[in-house]
C-alpha cells in the first residue's frame, strides 16, 4: 500500500517522479505528491486524488530541481485530503519526509511533540515522523550534512513502532537523498549519472532495470553517482545487485482497456510460464529445484501447512484439496493474517508454504516468520523476484505470471494453482502415482493454455450476460469441493471491481442457511463441473430456480442439461476435477470485470483498495 519514488541525478525530476508514481498507482491512489530540492530550496506540490490531479498542478506550479521524492498515497491516518498528502515537512519546513507503512506509537510522539511547540498540519502519523527526525536533525552536533541527516534518521526511527519505508530530503543537503525500511519495502535503482528510490521495481523499469532490494533495517544514502547501504548499526549491510525480468512495455496496458482484462487475456501465456522448465517427461514428474529438498527429505514430510491472504488463501485452499487428493499428504489452509497470532502445533516434519503475489504481504511474511521460529522450514510461493519473502525463506517457487498492476488478482490466481498442481505432482510422484499418472498429469497440464484460450472466445456470450445482471443487488456464488474456493474468488472478484455485494458458499449448505438469500434480484452462480458431484449441483440448482432465483452455470463442454434450466449457462473445456478450478475461475473473472464495466466501476483502481497490502 502507498508508493514512493525518489529521484536524484541531472534530469528534471518532476517529470520522472510523476511517471513511476502512475506506475504505482495501483499500490494507493487516494492522493499524491512530490517535493523538489533546486536552487530555490524545496518546492512541494500535493493533490488530493488520482496522479492525474497532481499531474495538473504540476504543470501549473512548474516546480525545478534535479532531485526529489514523491508518494502515492493509501489512507491510513486521516482522510485524502491535500493536507494529507505526502511528503510531509518538519517544523522548520527544511526537510521533508515520504512514508509507506503505519507509526503505530504516533500520537503520543505527536502529543510529546505538541508539548515542545510542534504544530501539525495533517492527521497523518507520517507528519510526526518528520518532526521527529527534523528534530533530531536541528539538535545534533555533526559536522557532515549527510552522517547528520543519517543520524537524525536512525535517531527517529529508534523512537517509533510500527513499519516504515521512508525517503528524506533536507534543503540544506542537496545532492543527498536517504532512505530506510522496515517491513516496507524499499529498492535502490542503479543508473548512469542518476540513481532512484522506490517501493516498486515498476517505478524505475523505464529507466533502469539494475535493482538493489533492501533489507529490514537497511538504511541507504544515494547521490547522483554513489549509493551507501549499511544496516541500523552502522556497519556495511549486504548488497547484492538484481536485473528485474519484465520491461516497461510489460507493465503497459496496450491496446486493452484496462490492466485488468489485458492480465485476464495473458493466462495462456502465464501458466506456460509457470510450467516452464518444471515437467519432466523422463521421470514422469515436475522439477521444482528451488524448493531446495530431495525426494528423500520430500517423501518424510508428513504435513503440509499453506498460508496466504484473499486471492492468494483461495489458491492455498485449492492446493488442499490437490495435495491431499493427488499426493495423499495431510494438508491444511491458513489465513495468513491469523497465523501469526496462533499457537499451531507443528513438529520437524512440518513444511509451510507461504503465499503472495508481491512477496511483501506483511500478514504473509508475518507468518512465515512466525513459523521459522517454530522450527517450521517454510517456502515461499511468490511473483516478485527478489522480494522480502524470496529473499527470507527457505526456498520456493517463483510463479513467473510478468506484472500484474489490476489490483484484482487474476493470472496469479491461475499461476499461484498451476504451482500448487505441480506440488501436487512431484508429491504424488514421491508416494503413489504412477509414471503413467505422471505422464496423463503432465499431458493435461500442457493442454490448459489453449483451453484457455478457448473459452476466452466467449467474452462476447460472458458480458451479455453480465449487463443481464449488472444491476442485482447482490450475488450467491456455490461450488463444491475444489470449486468451493473457485466460489469464494469469484464472489471476490464480483465485490472488489463493481461493488456488488457477492459471497461464496459450498453449493451443499445452500439449504443450511444460504438459501434464505435468494430471489429474484440476487443470481447464483454455479459452478458445476462434469465431476462426481453434478448431479448434486443440479438440485441445488433448481431449488434455487424453485424459488425464483436466476442462476448463471458454469459447466463442462458436452453437458447440455443445465440449458434446459437456464439460458445463462457459460461452458468450459473438458478437464480432469482436480484441474477444473484453473478453467472455471476464468468466466467467473470476465463476469466481474464486465460487470463493472457495465456499472462504471473503475476497473484496475476500485475504491479503498491497493494491490501491495504492507500495513497489518
């Protein structure tokens, strides 16, 4: 959540923060800003709203100066207002100060401030920092500019709780930018003549893509030729420099309204990635190398735990029912954000996946950490190369689904299961199945790009019948055993993009409670598979239509009974049942989308929500 970019080297800045900001727009768009340090001292310009509102006054406010830094905000403290918006100067107004996270001990540094004269002019937490550090800053006795602003930081940042990626500047010290990071993140990137400051490697892609990824507790000094990395304590921190894998022109919507549909319409192409290089057809298997275990150390463990939050959980929830289906290994799912605040039981033949589109989900990485200090070896599933969770864990497995800016997951949904299916596989291998099963395995995994493809050829048939219903005042989403959590990322998706309100449910507990729900203004949608339970989910299906409910189905190619029922029937390609969540979750997502459309719903930024979630 939030965005920051800094800028420092012989170009005007202006210009070069407003656009990585637009590429971070999806991490907050409730408000923007940027301070610049040129001959004229600090220029600082905020608006409230999108990047388009401070683009506007930039261009009228003019402001110069060859560095700077800029954020894109999230509310946390306080409203969008232009009072809130970042950056925030302290009490003299020489320094000013971007901030992602939450100061969780703000108000009394606040009030302790107040007391000695501060005056503030937000609600945030954020302005408190920069008092703070600009405090620090007045009070010392260091003779070099930057060891003092160094100083002043460290100094603040031993005083606050909570997490933090910052970027500072001081009108006194111009040529020097310092950053730090705790729990935030936070990325140095390298150029010629110029470096960069970002929460981001999409900030910086279009003029660099030599990156340095900071540590908790890293603080960084970077003029236009240098750049200093050294740990809270003074002493050298590692670094190692990474080459970020997508370009610019991968983070480009292109010629698709939106990120969201482009991300949709990539799935083919992600899952090839994401199974790239990981099938053998010699051993009948899949290689996942980064797991770093051998098939010895694999076949003894007996437990698996999966943790992640909203999209990433559902895919977990999936995974469950693959591994303890194909690979016969006791599995159980866990909401990340609760892990970490429960005792769970675990011995050394425990072995937790933790996973996360950015690799910086702070619940996620919360519980990986919590479970490494139970002994636990803990992997990461994870898009972000080079992330705080690729970098923390035990080893993993990168999902490889390109950058995905909708803040509505979609491909690495997709990707995040395919990874799981492949788990599924290589575990299956170990204990029970087959090199002919492995084979059959492998066959139908490498046929699921063009059936993809296939039933994205029925967007047209899908967005009728989401203008049908784009005005219901809600929906029910039912699906049974690995389609129950394929129900609950639909109804995800339908409440986070047109603000319909949407819940998912096994179709089974229809008559438990659920049914209570449905007439004739709220559709159920159904997702029935040619499995072993379709005939299950035909009767829950006309008992809805029994009590007047519409019912949209999704079903399997070759089932044509549900037509007899209802005319809003959207069919996928045949699959095996354990395979059906990656085919069926792909119409659920092109209904949303079209459902917001027809809505005029703001697709790729729906209110209250970012992408990157690193505020607990």
């Amino acid at each position: 959540m939030c965005g920051i970019v800094g800028y420092i080297g012989n170009r005007q800045a202006s210009s070069i923060l407003l656009d990585g900001l637009r590429r971070l727009e999806y991490r907050g768009y409730d408000s923007a800003g940027m301070a610049l340090c040129g001959d004229g001292g600090l220029q600082t310009v905020k608006k409230a709203g999108r990047i388009d509102n401070l683009r506007i006054a930039v261009e009228e406010a003019k402001p110069e100066g060859t560095m700077g830094i800029s954020h894109t905000r999230w509310a946390t403290h306080g409203p969008a207002t232009d009072e809130n918006a970042h950056p925030h100067p302290d009490q003299g107004g020489k320094l000013v100060l971007v901030h992602n996270g939450v100061i969780e001990n703000y108000q009394a540094l606040r009030d302790q401030l107040a007391a000695k004269g501060h005056t503030f002019h937000s609600q945030t937490d954020t302005e408190v920092l920069s008092h703070l550090v600009g405090t620090f800053f007045d009070e010392s006795k260091e003779k070099d500019g930057t060891q003092r602003l160094v100083g002043a930081v460290k100094a603040a940042l031993g005083r606050v709780k909570g997490t933090y990626g910052i970027a500072v500047m001081h009108a006194d010290l111009p040529g020097v930018i310092v950053g730090a990071r705790l729990g935030s993140p936070l990325i140095i990137g390298l150029g010629k003549n110029e470096h960069f400051l970002a929460s981001d490697v999409a900030a910086v892609v279009n003029h660099t893509r030599d990156v340095v990824y900071l540590n908790d507790y890293d603080i960084v000094i970077i003029t236009r030729d240098s750049y200093d990395v050294q740990s809270f304590s003074g002493t050298p921190a590692e670094v190692k420099v990474s080459r970020v894998e997508f370009s610019a022109d991968d983070a480009e919507k292109g010629d698709f309204p939106h990120f969201m549909l482009k991300e949709i319409y990539e799935q083919p192409q992600s899952l090839r990635n994401a199974m790239r290089g990981r099938l053998s057809r010699d051993e009948c298997t899949a290689v996942l190398g980064g797991l770093n275990m051998t098939p010895r150390e694999l076949a003894q463990i007996d437990r698996i735990i999966l943790a992640g939050c909203g999209t990433a959980y559902h895919a977990a929830m999936v995974g469950e029912y693959l591994i303890e289906t194909l690979a016969r290994v006791p599995t159980e799912v866990e909401i990340a954000s609760e892990f970490r605040y429960r005792n769970v039981p675990a011995n050394k033949n425990t072995l937790q996946f933790v996973m996360s589109q950015s690799g910086e989900t702070i619940d996620t990485l919360a519980a990986m950490r919590e479970g490494q200090r139970k002994g636990i070896r803990c992997l990461g599933i994870v898009n972000t190369v080079g992330s705080t969770i690729a970098r923390e864990s035990d080893g993993g497995v990168y999902i490889h689904a390109g950058p995905e800016i909708g803040v509505a997951a979609t491909k690495t949904f997709t990707s995040q299961v395919t990874i799981l299916t492949l788990l599924s596989l290589l575990l299956g291998r170990i204990h029970h199945l087959s090199s002919v099963d492995g084979l059959e395995m492998i066959d139908e995994l490498e046929a699921l790009p063009d059936k993809i493809v296939t039933i994205l050829k029925q967007a047209d048939k899908i967005k009728a019948i989401a203008e049908k219903h784009c005005h219901a005042e809600g929906m029910l989403f039912m699906g049974r055993q690995a389609n129950y959590p394929v129900a609950l990322e639909g109804a995800l998706k339908m409440k986070e993009i047109s603000y319909i309100y949407a819940s998912g449910h096994p179709s089974a507990e229809l008559k438990h409670g659920v049914i209570a729900l449905v007439k004739p203004d709220m559709p159920s949608v159904f997702i029935a598979p040619d499995d072993a339970v379709f005939d299950k989910n035909v009767s829950n299906i006309e008992e809805v239509l029994a009590r007047k409910g519409p019912v949209i189905a999704v079903t399997t190619e070759g089932r044509p009974e549900l037509e007899r029922l209802t005319q809003d029937v959207i069919y996928v390609p045949d699959c095996p049942s354990y395979l059906t969540p990656i085919l069926n979750v792909i119409p659920l997502q092109l209904l949303s989308y079209y459902t917001a459309v027809a809505r005029g719903c703001d697709v790729d930024k729906p209110r209250n929500l970012a992408k990157s979630v690193t505020v607990e």
